[in-house]
C-alpha cells in the first residue's frame, strides 16, 4: 500500500505539527502516525513530494502470529511461543520486535548471552526500540553487574522515549534492584516529570527515602502514592504497609514532644496562663482539653489516654482548640456549647422505644440510665467536635507538616473506632435507629477528611445510605468554603447549621462566652437585661451580628425577594381583623423564638400561636417582620431584617376583604 502526500498547506493542515520542521521532522511524525504495532512503514522524501510505502501484505500474513506470539509470552508459555517467533524472523528479519520479543524469552529463561544477541540485532534495524534498549540496561545491570555499561543504554532508552514516565520508572526500579539508589532517583525524579500522578514512582522515592533514614520525606512520598492509587492493587496495600513502617519509626524517634513542648510555651504566652498535660485513663475520650474557666482554677489541662498511639497528636489537637479560643475571645467572638437537664430531658424522651426494649430485655434501670446519659453526652461530643476538629486536623495538617506521621496513626485509629460505633452488629442491633444514623453522618465526615489527606477512602465500609453520604458531603462541601479563609469563631456556625440539619439543636445553645459569664456572675445584670430587651433585641452577640451581615449580603445580591413578599402577602390575610394585643403576642413568640437566630433555609419551624402552620425559614422571617410591622411598628428597625422593600410591594399586593 503507497500513500502520497504534497507538502503544501494542506499537509500541515491535516498533520499542523509539521509546520515548524524539516524533512527530518515530516519522516519522524508519518512514521510514528502510519506505524501499526510491530510494523513501520517506510517514508521517503521526493522534491515536494513524501511517499509512505506501507508492507501491507506482511502485516495481513504475520499479523495472527505475531498476536499469539505475544499471547503466550504474556502466559509464560516460552516453549510454544518460540518455533512461531523463529519463523516470523525467517520471513521479516528486519522486523526489530520480532528479535527484541526473541530476546526477552532468552533472558526470562536464563541464556543471558543469547538474550544479547537478540537485543543487538533488534537494536541494529531499529536503535530506537525502546523495550530493547530497557532491556539491556537491565541485563547488565543486573546479570553483569555492569552499571556503566547499563546507563548506556538506559540514556539511549531515555532519549528514545522522553515522555514515557513508565518506561523511565522501570529503569528506576531496576538500578534500585542492585542496590544504585543514587542513580535510581534520578530516573523516579524524570518519571514525576514527566507523570507526577504515577504512584510507581513516589512509592519508590518513599522506599529509598526510608532506607536512607529520610524518614519526613518517605512518608511524604508513600502518602502520595497513596493518594494517586486509584485502585486497592499490590501496589495500594504495600503502600499502605509501607507508611505504617515509616510513621512507627517517626513516632518512635521522640520527635513529637518537641513539637507539642513549643507549641504549648507559645500558648501559655499568648493566653496567660499555665497548660498542664496529664495522662488520664479514665477520660471518655482518646484526649480532652479542660478550660480553667469551667473549673475555677488557674490551669489549663490537657487530659490523654496513653493507651493511643501517637498522643503527641492528641495532646497538639487539644492545644489547637485553646489556640482557636484565645483567636475567638480577642474579638469577643467566642461561643460556648451549653447543655443542661432540660436538653438531656427532652433527648432521653425520643428514646422512650428504646427504654421499653431494654426493659423487656430485663437490663436494670440503673444501666439503662447510664446508657442514655452516655448516649446523650457522646452525641453532643459529635455534634460539637466534628465541624471544630476538621478545622483543627486542617490546621494541624499545614501549619506542623512533621507532626503528620503522627496526625496519620492517630487519626486512622479513631476513625477505626467511630466505624465500629456505626457498624458493629450488636451496636446497631441495640442503638436507636435515628441516632446511629446522625453518628454516622458525623463519622463519615471524619472520614472524607482522612481520604483528603492522606488518601484512604473508608467511606464505602460504613455502608451508609444514599441520604446520609450526601449528607455528610454537603456537610464536608460547607466546610471547605470556610477552610481557607476561616475567620474566628466561624467554626461555630458549622456546629449550629449541621445540628439543625440532623434535628439536634435542641440538645444544646451556643452562646457568646462573655455575655455568659458575666451574666452568670452578676444575676442583678442578668434580670435587669432580660427586663430590658426580652427579645434579645439589642444584644450584641457577635455571632449573630456576623449571621445577620451575611444574610444581608445575599439579599442585596439577588435583589427583592419574591418569596418574602408572597409570605408577607399571606401574613397580611392571617393578621387581617386580629386585635393588635393578639398580633403582638404572636410578635413577641416568634421574636423569642428567634433570639437564636433563624435560618432562611430550613423548613420546620413551629409556633404555638399558629398552631395549624410549618414554617420555612422565609415563612417565618415574613411573619416576624408583618407581626411587628403592625402591632409594634416603632421597633420594627430593630429586627435588622432586610425587608422594607418587600413589605411596600405586599402591601400593594395585599387587598383587604370589605
């Protein structure tokens, strides 16, 4: 078959990348474009004229055998493989793979010098056969134990085939092999080069790392090739095993004391006050941070399990969370997770299924009691720390990059256990339904959070169900556009926002730190303020003021809002013939009711005084603003509610009944 070509406009229309070279480049490229598997064509240059001559005739005949050649070497089955390979050399001996294949059999088999032989003949029709010049590097290097002679013809391997990341990464492992490190990082170093998603090669560059006790910089090297293993092959669980290894030897080496030693100097400093660290085995936790504020001392103490691997984390993780404190306190923004008898009360209620299966079980009232305390307080240890310790494991991750060895045994160790607590059998068989549920929702956030940073991926061993995986990544999704930019205190509003979706707000109230103590401490204060603004008016918790910005923000954003006003409309046909005293007293519930804030995205709010009705967030912010408008319109500004515009089209929109 004869293929002609001009070398015109057309030409470089077709094949663009040879507008910028010479005959050498228009040879190279047709011939790369028009070669089928083992068959190149032959390409020559005529004045204006480039001619392909394509041995069509050979390929239909030797095309089959050269196929099942292949195929049985992939088998091993040599002995078959080798009378057809013989007669495809016979016919074509110009055929380079034929002789490189006919090689590689020889080497496999042990005949290292015919094997040489093989290579050079495939070597001499074609010089740029990259298997065959990989292949001899490694028969010198590793049957002659001639390095020299075997860089050679890795270099000519490299040349041949620059943006092979994998036949450069082979070369790599070969000189690795025979104990050439030095020369092997050069090859794994032009493999990322070219490829730096190809775990091979950092898996490589950690093993030699390790063993030259570069221990920071092999798992540094293993986590990536973890990260880019798309697939749980060898590779994946030698890796695996590998930074394991690696992170024991990090762990053991001591380092983690200095880490925590400064960190906590630096905290001491900035906070005022002295931070002990105490081994506890009887904390409910792997590690607990104790304020001295919450017990009327003048230390700071950090409680951890010594049973844990790696506390040195546990012990950093702790600090971080005095560290974001004294961040939040310096603007007044600091919030606290109150939870009193009232909120337990009404928990253990919703378990009342649950009591009355432990009671036909025979289980005493006594551990019954003790199971639900420790049901409600593990529950709220979720709801508070989740969204708080990702921005911490954030922190953690990029301010103190030698701590991750650490970060990573640890973090692994209790993301094992909270998927126990989620699926073990006989704990799913006992728990209530709905709690284990929300656990893992929060469990599984933990655990998009390890995939992220050091790339395993636990998330199908929950077996969770569609809702509560999408759950947990919206949850992860809010979180990530607030973790580059995060601004103090901000990681409260995840507690709120994630507690309001799982329906557990009503276990706890997040309030302003300052207001709190001071109120708790001068109850003179505390009356006369609530005397004076009942409705938390004129508070000045900074949280709120933050949600109310923003809130004001979007709506500028998007202009008049069409749902408020058809709300207000509605609102203004509820309220139509109601004495004032009766607006102002459903005024005054849904301000009260408001005084933690409402969200303009959720959709289950309820009022006594309107009994027959669900709110969604805009529902109720429309009646918050209609019921003041009308009976107590002189402190309408004080809402801060963005509305004023929505309500003069209502009006127009609202016609009386006559």
């Amino acid at each position: 078959m004869q293929i002609i070509h001009k070398i015109n406009d057309f030409l470089f229309t077709i094949f663009p990348e040879l507008m910028w070279g010479g005959n050498n480049l228009i040879i190279n490229t047709l011939e790369n474009y028009y070669t089928y598997g083992p068959y190149k064509p032959k390409i020559s240059i005529d004045n204006d004229w480039v001619k392909i001559e394509i041995d069509t005739p050979t390929i239909i005949s030797q095309e089959a055998d050269y196929k099942k050649t292949v195929a049985l070497c992939e088998n091993g089955k040599y002995s078959e493989a080798k009378p057809i390979l013989k007669k495809l050399i016979e016919k074509n001996p110009t055929n380079s793979e034929y002789h490189r294949i006919m090689g590689q059999i020889l080497s496999d088999e042990g005949e290292q010098e015919e094997a040489i032989n093989c290579l050079i003949d495939s070597l001499r029709w074609d010089s740029k056969n990259g298997w065959a010049l990989l292949m001899m590097g490694n028969i010198f290097a590793k049957f002659k134990d001639d390095v020299p002679t075997a860089m050679k013809y890795y270099d000519q391997a490299l040349i041949a085939n620059p943006k092979d990341n994998i036949t450069i990464n082979n070369i790599g492992a070969n000189l690795m092999q025979q104990g050439k490190l030095e020369e092997a990082k050069k090859y794994f170093w032009e493999a990322l080069k070219i490829n730096d998603q190809y775990p091979n090669s950092h898996f490589a560059l950690g093993m030699i790392a390790d063993i030259e006790a570069d221990f920071l910089s092999a798992f540094y090297s293993t986590i990536q090739a973890i990260k880019l293993n798309k697939n749980k092959d060898v590779l994946y669980q030698n890796s695996v095993k590998q930074a394991f290894e690696i992170s024991k030897k990090i762990v053991a080496a001591d380092t983690g004391k200095i880490i925590f030693s400064e960190y906590r100097h630096k905290l001491e400093f900035e906070g005022d006050r002295k931070i002990d660290v105490v081994q506890d085995d009887e904390i409910p936790t792997a590690a607990k941070f104790e304020f001295a504020e919450n017990y009327d001392r003048e230390t700071h103490i950090v409680r951890y399990k010594p049973s844990y691997p790696a506390v040195e984390h546990l012990i950093m993780h702790e600090l971080v969370h005095l560290d974001f404190v004294i961040q939040a306190r310096k603007d007044d923004l600091n919030q606290l997770f109150i939870s009193n008898q009232s909120h337990k009360a009404q928990f253990i209620k919703e378990l009342e299924p649950t009591i009355k299966k432990f009671n036909k079980m025979g289980i005493s009232e006594k551990s019954i009691a003790d199971y639900c305390s420790n049901l409600f307080e593990g529950m709220n240890r979720q709801i508070f720390n989740t969204p708080i310790d990702l921005f911490i494991e954030n922190f953690l991750y990029n301010k103190f990059s030698e701590l991750r060895p650490f970060q990573f045994i640890s973090l692994y160790t209790m993301i094992q256990e909270g998927l126990k607590a989620v699926t073990d059998k006989k704990i799913v068989e006992l728990s209530p339904k709905e709690i284990i549920s929300k656990s893992k929702v929060y469990n599984l956030v933990y655990a998009l959070q390890f995939k992220e940073l050091f790339g395993f991926d636990f998330i199908q061993d929950f077996n969770a169900t569609a809702s509560e995986l999408k759950l947990a990544t919206d949850f992860y999704d809010e979180y990530l556009q607030y973790k580059d930019d995060k601004e103090p205190a901000e990681e409260y509003e995840l507690v709120l926002h994630w507690a309001e979706d799982l329906k557990l707000d009503k276990n706890f109230e997040l309030v302003n730190e300052h207001e709190y103590r001071t109120k708790r401490t001068d109850i003179d204060n505390l009356l006369t303020s609530i005397e004076k603004d009942p409705y938390d008016l004129e508070s000045k918790d900074p949280y709120k003021q933050r949600e109310m910005d923003k809130f004001q923000k979007s709506q500028e954003s998007i202009g008049t809002n069409m749902a408020v006003v058809m709300f207000m409309v509605g609102a203004l046909q509820y309220f139509e013939g109601m004495p004032i005293e009766e607006i102002k007293k459903i005024a005054f519930e849904i301000a009260m009711q408001g005084t933690q804030g409402y969200r303009p995205d959720k959709d289950d709010y309820r009022i006594s005084s309107i009994s027959d009705k669900t709110f969604s967030g805009y529902h109720i912010l429309a009646y918050y603003y209609v019921s003041w408008a009308l009976a107590i319109p002189e402190m309408l500004s004080q809402l801060q509610l963005p509305y004023d515009d929505e309500y003069k089209l209502a009006l127009t929109m609202h016609k009386p009944s006559k």
